[in-house]
C-alpha cells in the first residue's frame, strides 16, 4: 500500500524542483521563494467561475502579478499602489470585465485621484465612497461592498463581517446607499461580499443567499455578483481541502435564480488572494544560534516578523522543515523546538499561538548553518514585512520550469536610510 502522502514533510530539499541548497547559495536567506506551478493549479480549480480577481493584497510582487495575468486572472487593488503594481503587470485600466477593481471602505486622496485619472471602476464600501465618486464621475457605475450583518474569519483580526467590523455597506442601509448614488446618477452594477468564507458549506450557502437577496434589492442594474475571497488553506497536516466545485455550484445556483427575475446575464466572479498564492511560497532562513533555555531548545534563526508578522499578529501556525534530502532526514530524530527570529523582543517567535503563548513544535534535529523553511508564507508574507530593527526586506525568488528568477533584490542598508534627512544645524 501506498504511504499516505504527507502535505508538510519535516524534511524537504528542493522547492519547484530547485535544490534549496542552490537557491540558498545564489540569493542568500532570508529569502521567499514562489513556486509558479502551485500557483497555477491554485487557479485552474477556479475554471467554471467567469471571473478570478486575484486579490494582490496577499503577495503583490510584479512576478506574481504578471503570472496570474498571463492564466487569464484580473485583479483587485486597494490602494493606488496596488493600481500602479497592475499596470506595470501588464493590466490595463479599462475593459470588460474591468481588468482591475478598486475595492475599499475609503478613498484616500492618492487613491480617489489615481481612480478618476486611470478609469478604474469601484466597489465602494461606505456611503462616502459613492458621494465623494458621484461627485467626480456623475452618471457613472459604481459596484458595493455590503456588510450582510454576519462574519466568519480565522482570527477576530481579520473576520470582515457583522457589526465589529469596519468593511462595506451596512446590510440595513442598502436602500439609502442606492439613493446616494441614484442622487449622483450612478448605476449599482454590481453587489461584492467578502466575509472571510471558511469551508463550512452551510455557513457558504448564507453567504450566497444573503448576497442575491441584496442584489434584488438593488434591482435589475445589477450585472455581477462578487463572491469575495476568504477561501482557506491547509496550514497544517490536518486542515481539509475546500471542495471549489462544491463552492461554485451554491453561488451558481443562487445566480441563476436572479438571472430569472432579472432576464439578463449574471457573471460570477470569486476574489482569491491566500488560495492562490499561500501554499506557493516558503521562506528561506538559516539557522544562526541554537541554544536551551531550561526544559525549552530553541532554534534561532535569520528571519524574524520582520519578515512574516503572521504568527506574532495571529498566532497563524506555518509548517516548519529542515533543508535536508531524505536520506540524511533519515538519520535525524525529531525534538520539540521554539522556533525564533533575530529581533530584539521576545515576540519575535514563528511558533507561537494567538494572545503570544509560545509553543515548541516537533522540527529535525539541526546544527547552526542549516536552512529552515518557512511553509505555505506565499500569502500575507511578504508584503506584510517591516524594516523594524532596520532589517532590509527579504529577497524574493520565483521558481519556474525548474529554474530561479530573483523577482526583487534583497533590500541593503543603504535602501533603509533613502529618503531620511537631517536638518541643518
Ligand atoms: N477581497 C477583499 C475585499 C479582501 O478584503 C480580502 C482580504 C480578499 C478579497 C482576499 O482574502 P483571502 O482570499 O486572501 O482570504 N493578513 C491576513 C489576511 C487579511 C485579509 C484581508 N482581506 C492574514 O495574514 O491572514
């Protein structure tokens, strides 16, 4: 019989078929390494939706942009960075369906002007959003974020629905919201829900129903109904896998109802950021001190939440393995271990659960020079790094057809300072 096949094995050596020896070697650690094949499956399970808006917040390096866009995927963006970031990716501004979507709950000013000046369309979050558009692009189509009330998310801090949080439209304010844009002459085209979905079918099922129920509040202007994103990913051995088909036909079904009343077409999109790109990325660290402290060992390491905030701010597990091939794994025996950055505060932990309680976790034995790698940190990793302890950004690595792309250098000291002055004396 076949062993089970193991998702997060202690050991691994190689990345897209790239030995991590040899990416350790050409770009030094830390450093995040994309696998584009994992990418690529990650959206061919999106196939039967019209269309995948990758939600670039998750990792918007322009190597990753410009994969998806070449697999026929659109984007969202949220700032006007993000705008700027996809059109150097090769999107533009305009089409149908519109290449990139400004979604928010504000406008900052930055944003509002880079919008009105590209043609960006927007799905607006608050009723200031559709007054302060209205004003600038009268007689315009704006989509809406609705809040229906409810939420589901992994962690408080980032559960997007119900009455704590600060995202979309108020379910109970629909109405006025249509006629703040009507005041305006804008057109509701389109109803956006992201609420952070889990796997729980049931709970997808309300969230489908609640948002046609809001599209028919709107009216027959509506022409796409956004799912949002929130689809999870196994982080740990025993996580299960969401059923994509499973997912589409609820919405799909839903769709079809409204279809009906309306008697024209409703495209359905789905807004994936962590599903397509977590599991792709792994971040490369060297070990530099190993030592005990009491019953507890400690690894320390090269990275630290500098580089992936995600276990300090969440308490999010990511599987940790040692750069070894099997036959030396082999010969190691695993040890309970608290696995640790560089930084000067005692946070700076990878193993740790939510509220800070430090955890040790089963990782091979191991000697100060070998490599550690940080799994399923393709999403919210890097992009959510700091130069706290004026620690420069990691480098960034994009494994293709077995080969290695550096698709951003390493940051250097002098890049930390650029842009710092002191004034005269
Ligand atoms: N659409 C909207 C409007 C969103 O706000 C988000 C994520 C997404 C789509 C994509 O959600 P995803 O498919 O990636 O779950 N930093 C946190 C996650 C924050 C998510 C924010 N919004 C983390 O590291 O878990």
């Amino acid at each position: 019989m076949a062993p089970p096949e193991v998702r997060f094995p202690a050991a691994r050596s190689a990345i897209g078929g790239v030995p991590i020896a040899d990416l350790v070697a050409a770009f030094g650690t830390p450093t995040y390494v994309y696998d584009a094949a994992r990418i690529e499956a990650q959206i061919d399970r999106f196939k039967a939706f019209d269309t995948v808006r990758y939600a670039q917040k998750a990792n918007s390096n322009l190597a990753i942009l410009d994969l998806v866009r070449r697999k026929g995927v659109l984007v969202d963006a949220v700032s006007a960075g993000e705008i700027h970031r996809a059109e150097l990716a090769g999107y533009s501004a305009s089409g149908k369906p519109a290449p990139i979507v400004f979604t928010a709950d504000i406008f900052d000013r930055d944003s509002l002007e880079m919008v009105l000046d590209r043609g960006v369309p927007v799905n607006c979050g608050s009723p200031d959003m559709i007054d302060q558009y209205g004003e600038r692009v009268p007689g315009g189509e704006i989509t809406l974020r609705i809040n229906p009330g409810f939420g589901h998310g992994h962690s408080r801090k980032t559960n997007t629905g119900g009455e704590h949080s600060k995202h979309g439209i108020w379910h109970a304010n629909l109405e006025d919201a249509v006629m703040l844009a009507d005041k305006h002459g804008l057109r509701v085209t389109g109803i956006h829900m992201h609420i952070g979905s889990g796997v729980d079918f049931e709970h997808l099922a309300k969230v489908s129903a609640a948002a046609v129920g809001f599209a028919r509040r709107v009216g027959s202007s509506v022409r796409t109904l956004s799912a949002g994103g929130g689809l999870p990913t196994p982080y740990r051995e025993e996580d299960p896998e969401v059923d994509i088909d499973a997912y589409f036909a609820i919405w799909d079904r839903d769709r079809k109802a409204l279809e009906e009343t309306f008697g024209h077409a409703v495209e359905l999109e789905i807004e994936p950021g962590r599903f397509l790109t977590a599991e792709a990325g792994s971040l490369l660290t060297e070990i530099r001190a190993t030592k005990k402290m009491g019953s507890n060992t400690f690894y320390l390491v090269d990275a630290g939440f500098n580089n992936l905030a995600r276990p300090i701010l969440y308490g999010s597990h990511h599987p940790i393995s040692l750069a070894l091939d099997a036959e030396e794994a082999a010969k190691r025996s695993l040890r309970k271990v608290v696995v640790g950055g560089p930084l000067c505060e005692s946070g700076d932990i990878f193993t740790q659960d939510e509220g800070g309680i430090v955890r040790s976790e089963p990782v091979l034995e191991a000697r100060v020079g070998e490599i550690l790698t940080i799994e399923c940190a393709g999403a919210y990793g890097f992009v959510m790094s700091s130069n706290y302890n004026s620690k420069p950004f990691a480098a960034e690595v994009l494994v293709r057809d077995g080969n290695a792309h550096l698709v951003r250098r390493r940051e250097t000291v002098e890049d930390l300072v650029r842009g710092e002055s002191i004034p005269e004396a």
